[in-house]
C-alpha cells in the first residue's frame, strides 16, 4: 500500500519538526520511532517521549485508504537527507516493511504497530488561553531560556515560569545564581496564572517558533499545556512544584548604577575570560568614579586586566562574578546600552535595558 508521493524536501519538513524530541536510547524502543498516519491526502507526523509530543500534517498522501504504522524516526531522516533533491520519493507499507524508494534507490525499513505506540493524553479542558505572534513567544523565550537550570535536584527550576497577569505575559528563569523576566503586554486581560514550562520543551520551542507575526495558541491546563501554531500541535507536561518568588529577587533601590555599551562591556568580559579556568569562572569587578576595571587571574599566576572609562559617579564596589553569567546576558541582548545597578560586594547586581522596564537580569556575587 502507497502511503506517500511526493518530493524530498516537502517530505524532510514534517520529518525534521517532529524527529528533534525523538530519543535514540529510551527504555520504550517504539518511542524511537514516529508514527505516521495517513487517511486519504491528510499525513499526520507524531513523535513523543512522553513528556512532550508534537504533531505535524503535510497533504503528501497517496491514494485514499486509512492507515498507520510506525518506523524509526532517525534512520528515516538519514535516508531522506542522503537522498538526491530531485525526483519524487514514495514509502510504501506491505507486510510490515516501510519501503523509501527514489530513482534507482530502494531501503526497506522495520517497523512497529500504530496501535502500541503511546500517544499523550490530551487534557479534557483548558483553564487558560493565550494568543501571541510566533516572534513574541520566541523572544520570551529567547530572553530568558539561558537561566534555566540542568538537571538541578530542585526540579521545579529545570525549566521556565510562564505567568499570565493582567493584560502582561511574563517569562522567568533562574538556576539559583542569576535570574532573567522577560515581560510582553498583550491586548488580552488574564486572571493571574503560573505554570513551569520543562527545559527541553522550551529549547524545542525555540527551535520550532519562527520569526514572523504568525499566531501561536497557548493553552494551559492544571498539569499540561498546548501549543498550536502553522501546521504544529505541541503539547507538554508541566513540572509541578512552587518557582521561587522572583519578585523578591529582584533588587528595587540601588543608587549605585551606570551605563555602558553593551558591544565594549562584552568583548572586555570576553578578554578577561580567557585568563579564567574551567573550574573557576570568577572575575574582579572594581567599580570607582569613572572607572570600572575588570580582573582575572588562574592557578597559573596570569592575569588579565581590562579597563572601561563610565559616567558614574556613585560609591567604589568591588565585587566578584562568574563571567559566563555576564556572558550569557550580553551575547543575547541586542540593545546598544546596558544599565547595571549595584548594592556592595556581597549583593546581587541588576543588568537592564535603559528606559525598558520590560526585561531584567540578576546575578549573584562570588567570592575571588
């Protein structure tokens, strides 16, 4: 039986939006395929690991049965990105055998029956909706993903808080030693809502999103959420578990503050980093009227010193920071100027966005 017709790229899309979640070593050997469903012209592509799923559609099928199976998700894209561009590819299903053929180029692949693979239950209701353009979530997301912890014990920090309040949608992340919020108004009014994205299904996002004014419907449950948007259903569980109060950690009142290019600030950490070690990412920031003077040193007596002419007129602080959380900030921010305020050594220091109140950056101090 034909399943498909049709040529390599419109074919490679689906298989590429779905085949990123799909893991090679799972203790559920199906989870390491997709499953592919075709009724009539409609192709559906699904793939899980049980946490997240995605979906996708393409019309690409061939004659007008109803049918499924599934089949190695990363063989089947190897064959299909090793193919020639031109020419139509076809897969077809008999006993059990998905066949890919091309021109003079024929692979028979295993596969697995659509009834055992383990789709995600979608929830019965939603409590809460929302409705951005892709390029807003995507900003979101891209503002603040980088504070996430991995594979922290706290569990409920190895992802993002999403909170819808009032008319704004807010994204938060922090491993315990930096935080990043990221906010967005919309046009919408919320009851206050909190839910924790999971890390993996935020990098996917990012991955998925793309930069245009498309919508994208976000749908919360009490333990899930659903995203939809192009020709894409996602759906994700959620971590349960209390976030952290991010808004008593964020530092309100400090007089001590400046402005700096981003640009000059940036490749001064870069330079001073090269002097750090991988064990040790700490660098010496002296901040005195008018000047601030950025230091590194390792367990081989080197040293790096760079020095930054500011308008700052404030008390002399110096203070320690891990330079990769500076890094991390500077590198995906794109405003000209960034607005650091600061307590004393032993406080966090704020990194903004001059006349934005929309973003914000917190980083703890370490001893050097």
């Amino acid at each position: 039986m034909q399943l498909v017709k049709t040529t390599r790229d419109t074919l490679l899309r689906p298989l590429q939006i779905v085949s990123g979640i799909v893991e090679r070593r799972h203790t559920m050997p199906i989870l390491a395929n997709i499953l592919i469903r075709k009724d009539g012209e409609n192709v559906s592509f699904l793939s899980t690991d049980t946490e997240v799923q995605i979906t996708t559609h393409a019309e690409i099928g061939s004659g007008a049965d109803v049918t499924g199976t599934t089949v190695a998700a990363r063989k089947l894209l190897d064959i299909l990105r090793a193919l020639p561009e031109s020419g139509d590819v076809t897969m077809t299903l008999l006993n059990k055998r998905l066949t890919v053929q091309t021109g003079k180029s024929r692979f028979a692949l295993q596969t697995l029956a659509a009834e055992e693979f383990p789709t995600v239950q979608q929830a019965e209701s939603y409590n809460a909706s929302v409705t951005l353009p892709q390029k807003t979530l995507k900003h979101l997301f891209n503002m603040v993903h980088f504070s996430m912890a991995q594979q922290d014990i706290r569990y409920y920090l190895n992802g993002l808080l999403l909170v819808l309040d009032g008319n704004n949608v807010i994204a938060v992340a922090t491993d315990g030693h930096r935080l990043a919020f990221c906010q967005v108004a919309t046009e919408q009014t919320f009851a206050r809502q909190e839910v924790i994205i999971p890390r993996k299904t935020i990098i996917e996002l990012q991955r998925l999103l793309e930069e245009n004014d498309e919508p994208v419907q976000l749908d919360i449950a009490a333990n899930q959420v659903k995203l939809t948007f192009a020709d894409i259903e996602l759906i994700s569980k959620l971590v349960e578990g209390k976030f952290p109060d991010y808004t008593r950690v964020i530092p309100k009142g400090y007089k001590n503050d400046f402005t700096i290019g981003r640009d000059e600030l940036l490749r001064s950490l870069q330079r001073a980093a090269i002097m750090t070690s991988d064990k040790f990412k700490g660098v010496r920031c002296i901040i005195t009227p008018g000047s601030m003077k950025i230091s590194s040193t390792n367990a081989d007596q080197e040293e790096a010193v760079e020095e930054l002419e500011i308008d700052y007129g404030g008390d002399s602080v110096d203070i320690g920071f891990n330079v990769t959380y500076l890094l991390d900030v500077l590198n995906n921010l794109k405003c000209e100027y960034v607005n650091i305020a600061l307590g004393d050594s032993n406080s966090s220091a704020l990194i903004s966005i001059p006349d934005n109140a929309d973003f914000k950056y917190v980083v703890m101090p370490m001893r050097i």
